[in-house]
C-alpha cells in the first residue's frame, strides 16, 4: 500500500491556526486561519483541518531548541558550552544567573500547548454534529488534548482547565483571567480519561504514516500512571502547586497505579499493531531509517519542499518551527586545521562544515558532561550506544569545500586523506599520556598527539566545554547533498522523535521496580534486558565508519544485576535516550534530580584546557516546577494578590 503522510503548512505567528484537508488526497495539507467561527468544528472540512493542526503543533515545541535546552541543561547529562547565552546558562543552576519567568523557555511549550487544547476541545465538543466523522478521529483530538496537558502538568504543576468557556470546554473569545486546578484534578478529570478512550477508539495501524494509534495512547496512559503514582508516593516531600493533599479524587493510591502503568505497558508490548523494536540501535537513530517502526510519534519534516517542511531548505532563523535542537551539542569543529606542507605550517580547514549527520551547524550551546563518557557509557566494547550516540571522529571532507589537495599533514606531521580521521576523542585515558603542547603540527584547537598516529587526540578528561564529542543521533542528515557539503546552514529536514516502542518496556520495568505485580517473563530485569540485549547487537562501527557485525548481547544481560532498582533504571534510560530531551522529565518524576545531578565535571571553555573542574549545582525544591512565563503573568488581568498566588513559588 502507498504511503500516507501528514504535510503541514508553517503557520501564522498566533500558532492558534486552523487547517483544511484535501478532499481526496493522500496528504494532509493545512491552510493557515488567524481566527475561529463559532461552527468552523461543525464541517467535515473543518474537523479535518483541525485533526492536521494538531500535528503541526509538535513542531512549534519539538525540534525547538530553547525548550530542548530546558529539558537537558541543569540535568546529569548536559552542561552548557562555551557560547551558550543566557537562556542556556541559567538552566545550569551553577551560579551563571536565575531561572525566571522571562529565561526559563518553558514558555515555548505553555505558548504551543494550549492553544492546541482549544483546538482539540472544538473538535471533541462539535465533530459529532457533522455525522460523518468517526470515534477514530475525535479519538486524535482526545489524544493530543491529553499529551499537551501532560506535558503541561509535568512541568508546572497544576494547569487552568478552563480556557474561558468552561472545563473542558471549546473557547472562541479572548479571556484575560485564569485559574489554575490542582494537578490531580488535570490528571483525573483530563489526562486519564482522554487517554482511555483513545486507546478505546484508535487504530492499531496509523490511517496516515506517523498518525498517533492505540499503541502510542497506550505509552502515554502508561506514562501518565506511572508520573501520577510518583507525585501521590512524594518520596523525597517535593513542593507541588497550586498546593494539595497528595490525594487521589477517585480513592486510588500510588501502588494502584504503579499496577495501573505496568498493566497498560505490557499489554501495549503484547499487543503492538505495526510497530516493533529496530535490530540494532544504530538502526533507531541513524537519518536513512528515520520513520521507522520503532517510532510512534515524530514532528515531521521534509526536504522535498519548503511548503511541507515548514521552513526554508538552504537557511535557518532559528526558530520555530524549524527543527535546529541538533545544532546545539555540535561544538565549532570548523575551526580544525591541518597543513598544506609539511615543511611549515600553512593551515587550512580540513573539516568542513557539512549536511552530514555526523556534522551539520555548530552552535556549541551544550555539552555532555565528563561522567556520561565515563560512567554512564562506561561500555564502549559491548555497548554500542555509545558509539550511537555521539561523533567522536571527525573525518577529512575539505575537496567538496574547494580545497584541491590530495593528501594534508596533521598530528605528527604525518599524511591524512580525505575520509580519514583529523581528530579522535578516546574511549579511555591511554597508558601513554596525551602530549597536549602547541608547537609547530600540533593542534590549533587544543587538541594532542600520540606517537604514531595522524589523527588529533581528546581523552574523556580532556573534553571541556569547547571541545567534546557532538551529539549524532540528532546530527543533520539530508540526500541532496551531491558530491558538495549540501545545505548545513538549514535547519534539520530529519523528524524529530517524541516517543518511541522502547519507552514501554522501561516504563514497565519502572513500575516493577516500584512494586508492580509483574507477568512471567516481564521482570523489570526482564524488561531491561530486552533493550539491553539490542543494544549487544552491532551491524556498523558508526565512527569507525565500517561494517560491524557482532553480537555481544549474552555479555549484556549477564551483566545486568539480579535486581535491578531505580537507579539503574535512569542510567539505562540515559544511555538509551541520551540527549534526546527526556532527561529533566526523568529525573524530576522519579525525584532523583539532586541526588544524581548536583555535581558534575567538566573543563573549561578555553582551547588547550584540559583540567576537569568540579562543578557544584543548587538544586532547590522549587525548580522542579517551572515558572509560569511571564508573557503569561502580564497578559492576566488579576490583583496583585491572585497573581502573585498564580505563579510558581519561588519565582515571584
């Protein structure tokens, strides 16, 4: 069968947009609209536009690199790097300023969030009244009503369910007051029963490629039991707000739900519909399979046009909805140089920049710290997801930037061509110490040499936060590149990956470490152990950059402890899903934020500077919740009383 896609046009500056459908095309293609009639929702054209909206609403947050960064700067696995401004500084929370209403980001998602509930709820409240419309299409609307006010709730607390006309209710006029319910209400009143009856409703197989089916509501309902369970149990008395017993309005307690998560997972594994997990974890990131079947829900782009791919093909803005969140953990490795002679320096670029998914545009914002290459990837042999992970060899391409020679002179003064390695970060300290000195054919970006070898050396004490593996698995990939660098100035045509069939199994295995009865042969070891497993198996040497065919999964389950706990739990999540923007939700869910991310190493954002620092953070309870944006907090026409009692606390 011809396959279907969701194209979506980039849309007005409102993002409250409405969209029309294609009478009898394949596509769904979106006009933008500024306004609402009352009875746009009553039309089949209507629902249908609308269905297409909230799918072009994914873009305006995912791939959006200011909230990508509030999701992984501050947290174990990212620091910021050496031009990061402000916005990316103060998500650190190592004295480089305050998270406020106005820096913290967050308002990327409030901003595309609920305006997009307003959508769903037009097409829930009127879509019946056109006679033609299936459960299966509300049932999309119910979905993505529910996925924004999880989002929502996560990051601050307890969110308005009156947009203006009521709970839950379709709004056509501007309001300039709101309250805020209490964070169960949101989950008992919106988050689970929309959930529920989408699983009840949806297909098992997408009626368009990348449509949302019962199985993507599954791992959201799943989600949404197991962080619901976690905020009820409080193990660590986290601050939640607007302030409220830890009681559930239908008289369930955090165990109920742990059973509730781990129930809804499996069955979800048991009963896939299309979707299954890719052989290898090379097979999951890399830019040639994207869209597969591990995949359940992506904000989508195109290369083919500029209409669909809602953003320019050869430039970027920065800015939604273009996806450029890849950019901001690649550092400047244009500034490479190696020597046209071998008789005196005479340096050129011999990295050039280039759409290629190991390169792309850097922008150096953030970097991995040095316990993720140590510790968190600390098995680089069996384990290929490290090296699924990041790029740690940067490889000579300078003939498709003009430069005519065959061959260059590099580290030691020895030979490279064009495809070879220039620079290489190590899996470990070598025995023999890195001459890290700048004389004549020694680095210019503060790299060093081993005897005998051509290429420049950075060890995992080495990385700072000017020079560090970047970030592939998010790397620009594009196929109209030709024999030249192709566009790397363009933001990312790849779609950017929201949920993915293996979140199930460690979502299970969560609520089993929690104390969720568990089926035989679904252990949270058991659980764990299937991911482990893929990530044993190898068919290609991503930065070796040659086929790799060994199975090393017996090494990795063996290696697993009889009982696994939460803790391993996360450190199994961050190599499976390492920058991919899960982290501070991880780690503010399970409560373990303080604990695993307080300190960290890294050093500094000088050339040359190979010195790890230790780095001490002041995690306080109130962060884990953002701050309401201020665009928000000016728009409400309120006293000053229920407008300061509307914001977080801690950020008045």
């Amino acid at each position: 069968m011809k396959s279907k896609y969701i194209k979506t046009l980039k849309g007005s500056a409102i993002v409250m947009l409405m969209v029309f459908l294609a009478g009898c095309s394949k596509i769904l293609e979106e006009q933008p609209r500024s306004i609402y009639e009352p009875g746009f929702f009553k039309t089949e054209n209507g629902v249908n536009g609308g269905l297409t909206s909230l799918y072009a609403h994914l873009r305006y947050i995912y791939g959006q690199a200011y909230y990508y960064n509030t999701c992984e700067t501050g947290t174990d696995e990212v620091t910021y790097a050496q031009s990061a401004d402000e916005n990316f500084k103060v998500m650190d929370i190592s004295g480089q300023g305050n998270i406020t209403p106005t820096n913290s980001r967050a308002d990327v998602l409030w901003g595309a969030a609920f305006p997009n509930i307003n959508t769903a709820s037009g097409i829930i409240e009127n879509a019946t009244a056109v006679g033609t419309i299936s459960n299966a299409l509300i049932a999309e609307a119910r979905f993505f009503r529910a996925f924004d006010y999880f989002q929502l709730v996560q990051t601050f607390g307890g969110v308005p369910l009156d947009l203006g006309a009521g709970v839950l209710k379709f709004n056509t006029a501007p309001v300039r007051v709101s309250v805020r319910n209490t964070l169960p209400e949101v989950y008992t009143k919106a988050i689970f029963p929309d959930l529920k009856t989408a699983v009840n409703d949806l297909p098992d197989n997408p009626r368009v490629t990348g449509a949302v089916t019962k199985t993507v509501a599954r791992l959201y309902l799943a989600k949404a039991y197991l962080t619901y369970a976690w905020w009820l149990q409080n193990p660590n008395n986290i601050p939640t707000y607007p302030e409220t017993a830890r009681i559930d309005p239908d008289g369930h307690d955090a165990q109920w739900y742990f059973q509730q998560a781990y129930d809804v997972a499996t069955t979800a594994i048991s009963n896939p519909g299309p979707f299954t997990l890719q052989p290898t974890f090379y097979d999951v990131n890399v830019g040639t399979n994207d869209r597969n079947k591990e995949l359940l829900l992506f904000a989508d782009h195109t290369e083919t046009s500029e209409l669909y791919n809602a953003s320019s093909l050869t430039y970027s803005n920065g800015g939604a909805p273009e996806n450029f969140a890849g950019w901001m953990m690649q550092w400047n490795y244009t500034n490479i140089r190696s020597s046209t002679s071998n008789t005196s320096w005479a340096g050129v670029s011999s990295v050039q920049r280039e759409a290629e998914q190991h390169l792309g545009r850097p922008w150096t914002r953030m970097c991995p710290t040095i316990a993720v290459i140590k510790s968190t990837f600390a098995d680089k042999t069996n384990d290929s997801r490290y090296d699924g992970t990041f790029v740690t060899v940067y490889r000579g391409n300078w003939p498709k930037g003009g430069v005519s020679n065959t061959i260059l002179y590099n580290a030691n003064n020895m030979q490279v061509k064009p495809g070879e390695a220039i620079l290489t970060f190590l899996n470990e300290e070598p025995a023999t110490p890195i001459d890290y000195s700048n004389s004549a054919y020694k680095s210019n970006i503060g790299a060093g040499v081993l005897g005998g070898r051509a290429d420049f050396v950075v060890s995992p004490n080495g990385i700072s936060r000017i020079v560090y593996p970047g970030l592939w698995k998010l790397g620009t990939y594009r196929t109209d590149n030709g024999t030249g660098l192709g566009q790397p100035n363009a933001a990312s045509t790849r779609p950017y990956n929201i949920a993915k069939f293996s979140e199930l199994y460690f979502i299970a295995a969560e609520a089993a470490a929690k104390g969720a009865t568990t089926q035989a042969g679904k252990s949270a070891r058991e659980l764990i152990n299937v991911i482990r497993a893929r990530a044993g198996k190898w068919r290609w040497d991503n930065n070796g950059n040659i086929a790799k065919v060994e199975d090393h999964s017996a090494d990795m389950t063996a290696a697993t402890p009889i009982s696994i706990d939460i803790d391993y739990i996360l450190a199994e999540r961050s190599r499976e899903y390492y920058g991919e923007g899960y982290r501070w939700y991880d780690l503010v869910r399970t409560q373990k934020w303080i604990a695993l991310a307080s300190t960290y190493q890294i050093s500094g954002s000088n050339y040359g500077d190979h010195t790890p620092q230790t780095i001490t953070r002041n995690i306080q309870s109130y962060l884990y919740l953002r701050p309401i944006p201020q665009g928000q907090m000016d728009a409400l026409q309120l006293n000053e009383t229920d407008k300061k009692a509307y914001q977080n606390p801690g950020y008045n």
